[in-house]
C-alpha cells in the first residue's frame, strides 16, 4: 500500500508543497501539449518541410517538461540540463 507523503509542518511549508504541487501540474500539462503538437507535425511531415524537425524538438521539450514535473513532485528544482532544454525547447529559442 503507498503511504502519503509527510504532511507539511507550518503554514510556509504547506504554501511551498502546494507551489510545486501546481508547478508540477503545469509542466505536465505542457508535456501533454508538446506530445500533441509533436503528433500533428509528425502527421504533416511528407507535406512540411520542416515539420519533423519541430516534431522532435517537441518531444524533446515534453520529456524535458515530464522531468521537471518529477521534480517538482518531489519538492525539489529540476536539474540544469531539464531547466536547459526547456529554454531551449521555447519558440523562437533558435533564434536567442
């Protein structure tokens, strides 16, 4: 049986667990919608030219996404090279 996690001592703690918790929900939504975008450029890729190239860089950014998600649920930052390839997963990041 999965335990629940310890619960929050003090106020401050219980604002910082429910910060990641929300942080975490939105990479995971943004992983979602990666997956989704990537699955409609793979889809047009015979007719776009460029489109598998932003398929893959799509996915990239979700798996990059799931992994911040992961930290997050643990309370914790994500590493440098996730806090990397999402900056580097952003529209126009090319072009930075």
């Amino acid at each position: 049986m999965e335990q629940d996690p310890p619960r929050p001592a003090t106020e401050a703690d219980r604002k910082q667990a429910e910060i990641f918790a929300a942080l975490a929900r939105t990479a995971e939504a943004i992983a979602e919608t990666e997956d989704k975008s990537a699955q409609v450029h793979e889809d047009a890729a015979a007719h776009l030219p460029d489109a598998a190239e932003h398929a893959e860089r799509s996915r990239r950014l979700a798996d990059a996404e799931r992994a911040a998600a992961a930290a997050y649920r643990s309370q914790e930052n994500p590493p440098e090279d996730v806090r990397r390839a999402i900056r580097q997963g952003r529209p126009g990041a090319a072009d930075e």
